[in-house]
C-alpha cells in the first residue's frame, strides 16, 4: 500500500520536473452530476484513495505489530525511571520503523497480489481488496491466540472456519488487537522484573542506613541506566522483541 501512494506522488511529480513551464491548474469547487459513467468511476476512485489514505494510521495501529512495540516501549521507560527520555515522539518513531521492518513482506506480498493488478486494471475491486488484505489476515491470524478468534466468534455466533480466507476482518482485528495487547503487557511485566529487583535493594540500603528521605529513585537511576547499557539493553529488547513475531 505504501508503494501504491508512493507511485501516485512519484506519477504526479515527474511530468512537473519534466515540464519547462508549469502552468497552475485552476480549481472548481461546484458540484454536479456525473456526465458518464466513466466520470463516476474515476470520482469514486479518489473518494476511495482518500479514504484508504485517512485510515491508514489506524490500520497502521490495528493490523499490524507497532501496538506491541509501542507499549513495551513505554514500559521500558517507566521501568527505568527516566521520565521523558526517550522522549515519546522518538519512541513511536523507532515503533513505526520497526513496524515497518517487521510488515515489508507482508505488504510487499499485499502490492503484487492485489493492489499491482488493480491498478493494472486485470481485476475488480472486490478481488483487489481480497487479495490485498489476504497476506495481512495470514499475518494477524498467526500472531493471535485461539481463545481470542473464539471469544469474538462465539460473540457473533459463528461456526469455526473452516479456512484462513473465511475468517472475516470484522473478527480478525479485534482478536489480534487483545492478543497484540496481552504480549506487550506480558513483555512488560517481564521488563519491570530486574528493575524492580533494583529499586528494593537501594531502599533497603537507604533505609539500613538511616538515610529514609533520599528518594531511592534518585540512587537507583544511575544503576539502572548503567545496567541497561552493559547488557546492550536496546539490542536485546528489540532482537527478541522481532523475534516474538511469527
């Protein structure tokens, strides 16, 4: 989907660089009825391109693993204790590129299978949105917990699919959402761990030694800092983290 837009950008660019004069388009903001059927088509295709480029952050959090890595993100930071560093922009920046690391085959699969013959005009829309979003069901259907798909298909009352391809969307995304979310707070929990450990031995310190109003926060920080750097903390997390994806 990523290269579709870019393509678009790239075909609306190159004819203005190419061009020895550019002559700026007037606008015409009326509305009217469609002269042709073809007329209507081609205005139902922006009204679907602009859609698709509305949504996309929200299929960005939903069908795909940034909601993962951004919450273990965050608990990474509140684990250390560093307030605002990394600052939150930097960390869903680092979730995005990760995001897109983890999802290029997927979409990669998504753009020869459905959206490269759509715009080539060999298929319809029906067949393009299927294959499309084929590739990302795989993908989701195998990051999310079977308790999860039955919880939302015994809501709808469904019967158990028989295939990948009969699992509608409407039950896919929010089984993968709550699986995403209880993997992020289960790496959470897990980070939290050695972090915790610290911060009670520099209590336990201060207070053996009478010093009960130093914030233990403000010795431990150092510690945890450092412990994270020698582990190679960032390399770890992120390697495993990758690694947790099927």
């Amino acid at each position: 989907m990523l290269r579709f837009f870019l393509l678009i950008l790239v075909l609306g660019i190159i004819p203005i660089f190419g061009a020895e004069s550019v002559t700026i388009p007037t606008m015409n903001f009326e509305l009217s009825a469609p002269d042709s059927p073809q007329q209507l088509v081609s205005s139902l295709n922006v009204l679907v391109l602009l859609t698709l480029l509305f949504l996309a952050p929200s299929m960005v959090l939903v069908m795909t693993t940034f909601t993962r890595f951004v919450i273990v993100f965050g608990f990474l930071r509140q684990a250390l204790g560093t307030q605002q560093v990394p600052p939150t922009q930097l960390l869903v920046m680092l979730a995005m590129i990760l995001t897109f690391f983890v999802m290029e085959p997927v979409g990669k699969k998504a753009y020869e299978d459905g959206i490269k013959p759509y715009v080539e005009k060999k298929i319809g829309y029906e067949e393009a949105f299927d294959k499309t979003t084929l590739p990302f069901k795989n993908f989701m259907i195998r990051n999310t917990r079977e308790k999860d798909l039955a919880l939302f298909l015994r809501i709808r009352k469904m019967e158990n699919p028989a295939t990948v391809a009969d699992v509608p969307l409407s039950i896919v995304i929010p089984a993968f959402v709550i699986s995403e979310l209880k993997t992020a707070f289960e790496i959470g929990f897990l980070l939290f761990l050695p972090f915790l450990v610290i911060d009670m031995v520099v209590a336990s310190i201060l207070m053996s030694m009478g010093m009960m109003m130093l914030p233990p926060i403000m010795i431990a920080l150092p510690f945890k800092i450092l412990i994270f750097i020698l582990i190679d903390g960032w390399n770890l997390l992120i390697g495993n983290l990758i690694a947790s994806i099927k």
